[in-house]
C-alpha cells in the first residue's frame, strides 16, 4: 500500500507487517518502520437507516465500509438530516427477509433505535396505585436496585429493573444501563 513515510518525508510503498488494533508498515525505500491507517482507500456503502426515537420514526443513512458485516446489537452514529445521532441495531433488512447479521452490501435497511438519550418508563406503586411516568436520560446513564433518585418533585428508590430482551433485576446492587431498560419498578420515599 503507498503511504506517507515519516523517515522519507513523502509517500511511498509500504509492506504492512502487523494488522489490528494498532497497524504498522515498514516502507519499501528506507526500511522505517511506523503506526499506518489502513482506513485509507477503504470504499465506503451508505446504509438506509430507519432510527426509531420513543413514538417517532425518521430516515436517516448510516456509513459502512465496504465488506463490514453488521449484528443486531451493534452501535453506529446515524447523519438523520444535519443531526448526528447515536444508534443501535435492533433489526436487519436483507432484501425481504429479517436476518441477525449481514454484509454491508446486502443490506436493504438497517432498523435502530436512539440511544444517546432514553426514555426510560418509571411505576412507582404507592400501595393500591400505581402512578408511571417517563425519565429522560442519558442512554449509558446506570440504575441500580435499592439506590434512590429523582424526577422533577418525585423522589423514588428502585425495587425492579426489566431489561429488554427478558431479563429481570431484583438484588440491590444489580445495575443497567438507561438504554437496556424496558421498565423501572419502584417505591416512593
């Protein structure tokens, strides 16, 4: 690959010698070796991304590069208009079908949800009542069972987390991120 040779001082060809986290090349000319990008050339595909934020629904495009293999669960940053915004993969359309994983090229849309900032549904039980409302917070932002927070006037200490997917949390102590909760249980103080 031709690149820019800091020992040289122009571009030159290189032999990469390691790949992963941290590449490096050694340079055909003088025989330096030194840290590469080997992002350069890569071809890029524009993905269609359908980004779901609580009960709206907007298009926006997602950049893959060309052979990358997208999962559910992966998380990217959606251009939706002039906005950038953090998302995950909760779906993947491949032509008609729904599938777990695909290459970027195959992929007709990419179905996420917003995660950077979560809505996140609270039920405070107050004996025979139950009053729900909804949290706005950061998506990596943690729960813990037991702790005790606030929402504007209401103070309230967590008995139950449901994560999304199934799983549920009920030793103090257990904790989640905004973005994996379905609902949070818990009693006012």
């Amino acid at each position: 690959m031709e690149t820019y040779c800091p020992a040289c001082g122009c571009e030159t060809e290189h032999d990469i010698i390691s790949r992963g986290r941290n590449p490096l090349g050694r340079c055909r000319e003088c025989g330096d070796i030194h840290p590469v990008d080997l992002s350069k050339g890569k071809k890029t595909v524009q993905v269609r991304a359908i980004v779901s934020d609580g009960d709206k629904s907007r298009i926006c495009s997602i950049e893959l590069d060309e052979g990358e293999i997208c999962r559910i669960g992966d998380a990217f940053v959606a251009l939706c208009g002039d906005d950038y915004v953090g998302v995950e993969v909760t779906s993947i359309e491949r032509g008609n079908a729904r599938v777990r994983q695909a290459t970027s090229h195959d992929i007709s849309a990419l179905w996420t949800r917003r995660v950077e900032e979560v809505s996140v549904p609270v039920a405070i039980h107050t004996g025979s009542t139950t009053v729900p409302f909804r949290m706005t917070v950061p998506g990596e932002e943690h729960f813990v069972v037991g702790e005790t927070y606030g929402a504007g006037k209401k103070r309230f200490r967590v008995s139950v987390i449901k994560i999304r997917g199934g799983g549920v949390l009920r030793k103090p102590g257990q904790m989640a991120e905004a973005k994996r909760i379905r609902r949070i249980f818990a009693y006012p103080l």
